[in-house]
C-alpha cells in the first residue's frame, strides 16, 4: 500500500474497502455541505455505495498508473 509519513504521529494512505463504514459516516453527516462540490454524493445512500465508489476509484486509479 502507498503510504507517505508526514511525522511520528500524521501519515497519507490510499483508501481501502475497510475505510467505507467510517467515510459513510462521515459524509453522511455533511452530507447537504458536500454535496455542493461533490454531486456523486446524490448516489450514495448506504455504506456498499461507498464501497463501490472506494472500488471503482481505485480501478481507475491503478488502471492509470
């Protein structure tokens, strides 16, 4: 997995389908704020649309490199 340490306590990761129950959560709760800048967000309504849209951009995302 690509992981970049920013310091002792701070580092970046991809997301992962383990990643999809607390990302749910968490835009769930913004959900109106985010939808704004993030008009996908119409199509998530429980947590396997979260594991579908992690899956999906991380497809494309290797399938790129």
């Amino acid at each position: 997995m690509l992981i970049h340490k920013i310091d002792d306590e701070v580092s970046l990761r991809l997301f992962n389908v383990g990643d999809a129950e607390e990302f749910f959560n968490l835009i769930i709760s913004s959900k109106p704020y985010l939808k704004e800048w993030l008009g996908w967000l119409d199509y998530v309504e429980k947590v396997e649309d979260t594991v579908e849209t992690i899956k999906s951009r991380l497809q494309s995302l290797f399938n790129i490199i």
